[in-house]
C-alpha cells in the first residue's frame, strides 16, 4: 500500500475547500493508496509526467515514486 504524502501548501488549500470538494478530493486519494497507477499520465504541457484524476471541480495532479503518492498540485477544472 502506498503512502499519501502532502505538502503544506495543499493541506492549506484544502483546508479552505467546502467540505464536499474536500471529500471527493481525499477519497480519491484514499483509493491511490491501493491503485496509485490507476490514473492517465499527463503527456504534455506544465504538468506532463504528472498523474492526475478529476475530483469535483478540481484536477488533481500526483507522482508515484518509491512506493509512495506525491500530491502536487490542485488546479480549477474550470476557470470562470
């Protein structure tokens, strides 16, 4: 089972979402735990290399290295 790891930066973010951004968001994770290679690979652009999955109203991008999920980045799905 991988290990979720977060930096500071996204706890703080996450920590100012309404809860059912929140909620999608960790469940997510809680399942990368398990299937941390489940999600496509982003092939170009800033993020290329980078996993990521869709959760509500945000993409959330990640690493799996070493046995472990690296969080990087929340981003707006949807800029208004």
């Amino acid at each position: 089972m991988a290990e979720a790891v977060w930096p500071q930066s996204l706890i703080d973010l996450m920590l100012e979402m309404p809860e059912r951004d929140r909620e999608q968001i960790l469940s997510r994770v809680r399942r990368l735990e398990s299937f941390p290679e489940m999600y496509p690979v982003r092939a170009k652009g800033p993020y290329r290399g980078l996993r990521w999955y869709l959760a509500g109203p945000w993409l959330v991008y990640y690493r799996f290295a070493e046995g472990k999920v690296y969080l990087r980045t929340i981003w707006p799905a949807r800029i208004p």
